[in-house]
C-alpha cells in the first residue's frame, strides 16, 4: 500500500500527471488573460526572493506562484508585483 502525497512534499515528489497539469494550465490560459514572458519572469524573479514561497505554492495565499505569476490580472497577496 503506498502512502498519500502529503501536502508539504515537493512539486517533484507528487505524482508526475498533476505536476505536468500546472504547466499544461499555464499554456492554456488565453493569450488575452495570460501575462508577457518578461513580466511573468520579472514576477517569478520576486516570487524566487520571497520567504513566503514554499515548495512552489504562496504561504499567503496558497496558490501555486508560477500559476498566478502566469495571469494578467493577478497580483502578489504582498503587492510585490
């Protein structure tokens, strides 16, 4: 019997199928919602310096960062972006 992902595991330790999915998200979201590549690097880049991301997800908000850093109308819960 193997263990449940558990919900402080890292994105690589959780099934490959959903880990692949946030990226297959990301691609999909329409190019009118979806941010420019260099202000969604610029936003990952604050994300990368920030104490509250772990694992890939926000402690303030719980989203997945590159989810949210993806979308137009997004903003970072500390306003860093």
């Amino acid at each position: 019997m193997s263990s449940p992902n558990c919900k402080r595991c890292l994105l690589n330790e959780l099934d490959g199928e959903y880990f692949k999915s946030i990226y297959q998200y990301i691609e999909n979201i329409p190019l009118e919602q979806k941010a420019p590549p260099r202000e969604y690097g610029r936003r990952l880049a604050l994300c990368k310096n920030c104490g509250d991301l772990q694992n890939g997800m926000c402690a303030q908000c719980g989203c997945f960062a590159e989810v949210r850093a993806a979308k137009l109308r997004q903003a970072c819960p500390w306003g860093k972006w």
